[in-house]
C-alpha cells in the first residue's frame, strides 16, 4: 500500500493544514495519540476542546474514532506486508488482542478475518466514507445575518 498519508491527502482534499497536521501526527503515533490535551498541543491547538472543534470543523471523526480507523489501517497494512498476525502482533507490542479484535468490529462492522481478506483498501475506502466532504464548505461561508458585500 502507498503512503498512508498520501492516499489520505488526496482522499479528503478539503482537509485544512491542521486537519492534515493531525492525520499525520496519527499516522506517525500508529493511531495512538496519547492524552487529548497533549495531542492537541502536538498539533498546534490549545487543548482537546479546540481539537475536537476542528475535526468537526473539517468533517473528521473524533479523535478516539478517527485513532482508531488509523489503527486499524495499520494493522491490515502489517498484515498485508509481513503476513503477521493481529494477536502476534499486539503481544510483541504488549498490548492485549481482544480489544483489537473488538476496535476492527466496532469500526468495521466485520470480524478482523473479512476486514483482513477486504484489505487495507477498503478499510481506507470505509474511512473516507466516514469523513463528511461537505462540513468545512460552510465554515467559509458568510452568516445569514451579515450582509453580503455586493461588487459594484
């Protein structure tokens, strides 16, 4: 598979420089942020309110939800490139398995063995249906109580 980031760029082309901030802080961090507070701060915003403000803004999942979709695009990419498996590979990473099992069901609607056999294409496919292409066309928008400037 290309370049996560790349393929995320040119799937979501409305996303700002901070929405692209925290896609590839995400993609870096394999989908773990960490506290709110500090990713925000990672990327450039004040705390988790204003992230979580600006993903909305930009028609992104959650932080949480949005983690979790760039987690699971990892592990199939893992598979697909090493054959390893998701049990394996959360043991050598000291994680529990189970609920990377239940994060891919959660998110997919489909058990780690579909979304494995679907591939990493269609886990990126479900994401960027996911994401709304129309939310960040308002925010530049003028309001209805403000009149609009005329060209004369």
């Amino acid at each position: 598979m290309p370049d996560l980031a790349v393929l995320l760029n040119v799937g979501l082309p409305w996303i700002s420089a901070v929405g692209r901030n925290v896609l590839l802080l995400l993609i870096k961090r394999h989908g773990y942020p960490g506290p709110a507070d500090a990713f925000a701060a990672a990327v450039g915003l004040r705390n988790r309110y204003q992230l979580s403000r600006a993903l909305q803004r930009e028609g992104l999942p959650g932080l949480e939800e949005l983690a979790g979709w760039i987690r699971v695009l990892t592990w199939v990419t893992v598979w697909e490139n090493s054959g390893m498996p998701l049990s394996r590979s959360a043991l050598s990473a000291l994680r529990d398995p189970s609920p990377m099992f239940r994060l891919v069901e959660r998110l997919t609607g489909q058990t780690w063995t579909q979304v494995r056999a679907l591939g990493s294409d269609w886990v990126l496919l479900q994401l960027l249906d996911r994401c709304r292409r129309d939310a960040g066309l308002g925010a530049s928008a003028p309001d209805e109580d403000e009149p609009s400037q005329v060209a004369s």
